[in-house]
C-alpha cells in the first residue's frame, strides 16, 4: 500500500507540474522538475511471472504496462552551497532499491555541497548521488537507446559518500575523487566495516569530444568473505556531425577469488552506441554490446561458461513535443549457454520489443 501511495503522490505531482512552465521557481535558487516514463515490454520468452531476467533492472516487466520511472525534485543552487533531494517510484526503484532499508528505497538523491574556494570551482559533495560511472543514467530520455545495456544495469546507478571535485576555468576539465559506502549502496551491508574510493576524469576538448576515465576500489562484503573489487570504466562521447553521433565505451573489473587471493576473477564489457537523428522529430539509434562475466561475479548463471552474451538493439524515437518522447526498440540476446527461461526449456537466445512514453517538467 505505501508504494501506490508513493506513486500517487508522485505522479500527482508530476501531472500538477504539467500545467505550469518547464521550470517552477520559488525564488531565484530553487527550481523543481518532474520526470515519468511508462512502458510496455514484451518478450517473446513469455516469463510467468512477468518478471523478466535477473540482471536487469529497468524495463524489466514483460507484457503489462508499467512505470519505470517517476522523479520528482528539488534543487537548490547558489554561489557557494548547491543541494538536491528527489524522490522516485516505479519499477526501477523497485528492483534497484531491493537491498536497501524500507525508508530509503524512494530516495533517488539527496545530497549538499560546498564551494571551498573563492576563485576556483572547487567543491565538496556528500549525500546519495549519481554514479560517477557509467555513459547510461537512470533518466531514459538522456541516453542514446531506449533500454539500458548489460554494463549499466549491472554497475552503480547512484552512490553514497563524499566527493571533491573540480571543473577548470575553461570547462575542459572536470576532476573529482571519492569516498563511497560500497558498490551501489546507501547503507553498508551488515559487517562490512570497508571504505570504498573512486575517481573521474573528464576531458572536453571540445564541444563534440567527451572522454571520461571512472573507476571503483572498494571491498562490498562482509568483513569474513572480503574480497577487493577494482573497477574501471572507459567511454567517449563523439558528435560526429549535426545529425550523427557515437558512444564507444568499455568496462572491465576484477575480484579477488577468495579473501586473501592473489588470484582475481575478471569481467568486462565492450559497447557501440550510434544515433542519427533525421530532424527535430525523428532519430534512429543502434547499439551493439558483449558482456563476458565467466566466473559470475556480477552475474551468476551457474553455467559451465558463465554470463557471455552479445546484445543487439535497434530503436527509433519520435519527440511528440519537446519535452514528450516515444520510443521503441528491439533488443535481442545471444548466450554462450543455455541461460534465458521459456516455458519448461533453456534457450541461448531471448528477443523483446519495448515502447516507452517519457515526459517532463
């Protein structure tokens, strides 16, 4: 009952903030904004349950209409204090929140930072915050493709902790290291007493150029099974010309296999995304992906070769008006065993179509 309650309140607000400007201002510091998606998802493995694969965390209902997201939030800007608090339900809150405490599952930010220097842009973050890995966010309309790939669904989302970042006075550069609670966490897990670190660097040469370096450090266990994890990711962002861009983009990480190994388990994840867009209206994006996790340490399939899938997606958008898009896209898996559930039987393949309505405010 609270859920529906949440959702409620949430989409009352949203649908509230249709009638008014795309942006509402109670003074000149705070703004508030709205964001819903619904979507429908149709796959042609037909799970029961209509709860689609255990690694993925988005979209992930098969064959009834959904939300996958609703977002309200406020912002908070001036000199020298910034500050965000948001709000979310659906079904990406549902799935991605599921280890957190009851309280705190709605919470899709909450976080305060600092300037600590006068003529330097130079600040202090902490709270829950976005992920400062990854070229996918929770936001469907900011990403090239509909649905999120393998390597988004199954890296942080948001983070807990505290950053210190820096943005050079030309905005080529932006600069931050991090001290995180875990590995997409808000409250640690019971007897983890570890602190994980993080670092991202950003570089803009240009307008049509963003490449970013990301990584993780950190140990997301209890103090009896620790293993350190070291992750890194890789990707750039091209604006090829007026109509066509691409994201090439690559993750890879390692575990150690035991508490006290030298030896480490290794997983990784190359990514194409591309996108023409035909005019104001109208926009075709494809991306081709691999995941290969072999040993399970993010995905477990108890298969003799593990998680080792290709993805392919086609999808096409309409922006039906400049803040209200409708997508499709195909998407379709290949494993390199018999891991995706139709009916009595184990397939290596699984092929889904999903529609989504965005808006905001």
């Amino acid at each position: 009952m609270k859920k529906y309650l949440v959702i409620s309140a949430l989409l009352g607000l949203f649908l509230a903030k249709a009638q008014s400007s795309d942006s509402l201002k109670t003074d000149n510091k705070v703004t508030f904004s709205a964001y819903a998606e619904l979507f429908y998802t149709y796959d042609f493995n037909e799970p029961g349950n209509h709860i689609r694969q255990n690694f993925l965390y988005s979209y992930n209902r098969h064959n009834e209409m959904n939300l996958n997201l609703g977002l309200v939030k406020a912002n908070y800007q001036s000199e020298n204090i910034r500050a965000n608090v948001a709000l979310m339900a659906g079904t990406y809150a549902q799935d991605n929140m599921a280890a957190e405490q009851n309280a705190l599952r709605y919470v899709n930010e909450a976080n305060v930072g600092i300037k600590i220097s006068k003529n330097k842009n130079l600040w202090i973050d902490a709270g829950i915050m976005p992920s400062h890995i990854g070229w996918e966010s929770a936001i469907g309309k900011d990403n090239i493709n509909l649905t999120r790939s393998f390597a988004a669904e199954n890296s942080p989302y948001f983070e807990t902790g505290a950053k210190i970042s820096y943005t050079s006075d030309n905005g080529k550069w932006f600069l931050s290291g991090l001290v995180l609670n875990g590995w997409q966490r808000i409250a640690k897990p019971e007897g983890n007493q570890s602190i994980s670190f993080g670092h991202q660097v950003t570089y803009k040469p240009n307008d049509k150029i963003t490449l970013n370096s990301s990584s993780f450090i950190g140990n997301d266990k209890a103090k009896e099974d620790k293993r350190m994890r070291y992750f890194h990711d890789l990707y750039g962002s091209f604006q090829l010309t007026d109509q066509f861009s691409a994201v090439l983009g690559f993750d890879i990480g390692a575990e150690q296999k035991s508490k006290g190994s030298e030896q480490y388990n290794i997983w990784y994840s190359p990514n194409i995304l591309i996108k023409y867009q035909f005019d104001n209206k109208w926009a075709l994006a494809g991306r081709l992906e691999y995941y290969n996790d072999k040993n399970g340490v993010i995905i477990n399939t108890g298969t003799p070769n593990g998680f080792q899938t290709f993805g392919y997606s086609l999808n096409v958008d309409y922006a039906i008006f400049k803040n209200v898009v409708f997508r499709t896209e195909a998407r379709s898996f290949t494993a390199k065993d018999a891991i995706f559930a139709k009916n009595d039987e184990l397939k290596k393949g699984n092929f889904f179509i999903t529609t989504s309505l965005a808006a905001w405010f």
